[in-house]
C-alpha cells in the first residue's frame, strides 16, 4: 500500500540543499532502508515501525510522517517547510 500524505516532507536526503519530497509512507520507507545517513537511532527505529503499522492500516498516515520528520531530525537532515 502506498498511502500518499497530505503534505509532503522535502528534505535535503542526498546532501546539503539537495532536497527531495517525499509524499507517500513507502517512499518514506526505502529512504529510511537505503538512503538514511545514520543506522541506528531510537527516532529511526520507532519511524519504521510505525511506517510499517501505517502500510497495514494500524496507524495513521500522520503519524508515520510525523515520525518520519523526528527521524530527519535525529539524523540531523535539513526539512523545508
């Protein structure tokens, strides 16, 4: 399932001011697997569990981007509002 956000997150994943949107929780998902900078972190792994509770319908679409967006941060990736 590939549910899309209400707002995208645009943040700068490949670099500095090298944003990217990311509108849907499984885009979300394989930029946390495969373009993360960090590997481990308490936001990080909490983002991926709720990603996958909101691909099953377990939680909202909100709150995996929510948690998505404290990932960023933890990972110390600039977001634009």
């Amino acid at each position: 399932m590939s549910k899309s956000w209400n707002k995208g997150v645009t943040l700068a994943l490949e670099g500095p001011a090298q944003f990217t949107t990311i509108t849907t929780i499984q885009e979300a998902s394989w930029a946390l697997i495969e373009d993360w900078p960090i590997e481990e972190g308490e936001a990080l792994d909490r983002a991926l569990i709720v990603l996958e509770d909101a691909m099953k319908g377990k939680k909202s679409a909100e709150a995996a981007r929510l948690a998505f967006i404290a990932a960023a941060h933890e990972a110390g990736i600039d977001i634009k509002d």
